[in-house]
C-alpha cells in the first residue's frame, strides 16, 4: 500500500494518509525573505543612486544606474517563482489508487 502514518504537529494524533493526500504548500518564511531583500534591496539602490546622481554629470550614467532598480524586482520574481516551481511539481506527482 502507498500510505505514510503521520504524526499531527499540533494535537499529537497519529494518522494513515495515501501519499496523494498530501500535499505541499509554498513557505511564507522563503516569501518574506524574498520580501525583506526586495526592500533592503530597494533602499540600498536609491542611496547609491542619490550619490551617484550628485557627482555624475552624464546622462547616460543616470539612466545605467537608474536601471539597476530592475535588480531588487527580478531577485524577488526569482525567489518567488522557484517556491511555486518545487510546490506545483511536488503536487503535479500522483501515484494510482489500489
């Protein structure tokens, strides 16, 4: 039989499930690091912008650093879109029912 007994983290009931009926869901702690780095990110951006705005006189330059505020926005879409990546292809897998 494809069935694993589980232990209930909350109440301490053990319990038979079929492996089908489990299932993962996508971690909050991975989220709001994604999240904290996207802001950290953020701020560290602009102050370096800011300063580097103040010397420069090339407006090419600007426009270079300017995009840098791209780099927080694509780390934070990465983390984001690898948690969905394991949980869908851990949920994609079913095994058949006897």
């Amino acid at each position: 039989m494809k069935e694993k007994e589980i232990d209930c983290n909350h109440c301490g009931h053990k319990f038979k499930a079929h492996i089908n009926d489990i299932y993962a869901l996508e971690s909050k702690r991975i989220q709001i690091i994604a999240g904290l780095l996207f802001f950290i990110g953020t701020l560290m951006t602009i102050f370096v912008l800011e300063y580097i705005l103040m010397i420069t006189t090339n407006h090419y330059m600007v426009l270079i650093i300017g995009s840098l505020l791209i780099i927080p926005g694509l780390a934070y879409i990465i983390f984001d879109r690898q948690v969905y990546q394991r949980v869908s292809a851990f949920n994609r897998v079913k095994v058949r029912r006897e």
